[in-house]
C-alpha cells in the first residue's frame, strides 16, 4: 500500500502556476514533485531531473515503446510525459504532485481513480489574455493559439476535484495546502 497520494495540479500557461507550485513545496518540504520527461528545450534556470528530464525525440519514442509512461501528451509540439516509476517509487514515500496539462489529468484519473485533481486559475479571462499578451515572445499568430489552448483548458475546470484561483501566489498556494492537508485527515 502505498504511503503517499497522488495531486494533479494544472492550469493555463500564464497563469502563474510554477510560481505558485514553488509556494507549495516549500511550505510542505515532505511533498515530491514528478519530473516529467520533455522533448521540448530547457529554458533559461530549468535543470535537467529537477524541473524535466530534457530527452530527445528518439528517447521519448523509445520510453513510449517501453511502456515507461503513465501518461504522455504532445503540446505545443514538443512531447511531455509522466514516468510510471518514478511516480511508484516516490508514492511509497509520500505525496506526489504533478504538473500537467488536463489531457493528462484526466488520462492518470482513468488508471488512478483517487488521484486529487486541483485547477489553478487566472482571477480573469482579461487578466489571462493580459499575462499571456505580456510574455513579450510571441507572435500574434502563436498568441492566438495560445489563447485558444487557454480557454479550452478553462472549459475543463468543472473536471477537477477543486478550483483555486491565483489572485496572489501565496494566498493561492495556501489553498491547495490546505486541501493537502485535508487530503491527510482522510
Ligand atoms: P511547459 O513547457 O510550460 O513547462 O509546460 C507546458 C504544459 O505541459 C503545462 O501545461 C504543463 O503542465 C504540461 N506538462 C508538463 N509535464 C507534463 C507531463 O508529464 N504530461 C502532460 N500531459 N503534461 C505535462
């Protein structure tokens, strides 16, 4: 029987999600993080194994033969997926977040039905157009596709256990503490 539980937690890009993550994991230092593997490029301050475990196309290909994924998906054409293992391994210590997108969510839902599915949320959709608009890389074009993936992913807000809106980080990753912390009275 496994020691720890499972918490999914997604949100639209620009919403502030890795800001508010890191609020969490340090105001509970026992909570794992899930290391996803990416074909896509580390950004500037991402360390591989800690932030993803950056891989190439034929290696992702190689660990979908393998069966090494609890859950893949391809967004924004790059691969991202969730290692069964190491999710096995770190739920015999305790709990386990994941940062993915909702196809993803939902695709873990299907083989671990008590996972705890948490939404993080942009106080407004002005405010989500403003942040991904403010993101200053972007053409027009990839905005627009960006905005598009957003709202889709809004719309699946209504599948998840909770909603917590990121108005201010902290107060926002005081929320999901607390469901945490609910989640261990159970
Ligand atoms: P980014 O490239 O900005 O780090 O992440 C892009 C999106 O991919 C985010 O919504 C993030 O939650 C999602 N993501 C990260 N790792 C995984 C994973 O292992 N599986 C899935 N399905 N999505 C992931």
């Amino acid at each position: 029987m496994a020691k720890g539980k499972l918490f999914i937690i997604s949100g639209a890009s620009g919403v502030g999600k890795s800001t508010v993550l890191k609020k969490v994991m340090d105001g509970r230092p026992d909570l794992q993080f899930s290391v996803s593997a990416t074909t896509r490029a580390a950004r500037p301050g991402e360390q591989e194994g800690v932030h993803y475990y950056f891989v190439t196309h034929e290696q992702f290909q190689k660990m979908i033969a393998e069966d090494a994924f609890l859950e893949y998906d391809a967004h924004n054409k790059n691969y991202y997926g969730t290692p069964a293992q190491q999710v096995e391994d770190k739920l015999q210590k305790g709990h386990v977040i994941l940062d993915i997108e909702p196809v993803g969510a939902f695709n873990v839902q299907k083989k671990r039905p008590d996972a705890t599915l948490i939404f993080i949320e942009a106080p407004s959709w002005e405010e989500l157009e403003r942040r991904l608009r403010g993101r200053g890389d972007t053409a027009e074009d990839q905005i627009a596709m960006r905005l598009e993936r957003a709202k889709w992913e809004m719309e699946q807000k209504e599948k998840y256990h909770y909603v917590v809106v990121n108005d201010q980080a902290q107060a926002c990753a005081d929320q999901i503490l607390h469901i945490i912390a609910q989640a261990d009275m159970e």
